[in-house]
C-alpha cells in the first residue's frame, strides 16, 4: 500500500510530513514483531527492551 496522508500544520497551512497509511495487516505484524522482541528479547543485550531497568523503562512513557 503505497497512500500516503499529508499532515499539514494548521496555524501555518504548511505540509510538515508525509505518513504512510498502513493496513490492519501491517499493524498486526508490527505488533506481533514487538511482543516477540519484548518477550524474546535478552536480558544481556542492553539496546533490547527487557535488558533496560524498571528506571529506564519508566523514562520511556512520559
């Protein structure tokens, strides 16, 4: 699917990014892949989510 949605700033009327629709199919995969990251991920590979400390996790949901 190549649509894409053109977001425009509403106080300027200017196009500031381009996203790419995605299909229900593509959201699942996305969202299987990430559960199978977290889940799988090791705990000795600091860049994988489960290596990060509950500190470190908690920074990342503002």
């Amino acid at each position: 699917m190549d649509a894409k949605f053109l977001y425009v700033d509403p106080a300027t009327g200017e196009a500031i990014a381009s996203v790419a629709f995605a299909s229900a199919d593509d959201a699942y995969r996305a969202i299987s892949a990430t559960r199978k990251a977290f889940d799988h991920g090791s705990t000795s590979n600091p860049k994988s989510w489960a290596g990060f400390d509950s500190p470190k996790r908690r920074c990342c949901h503002a």
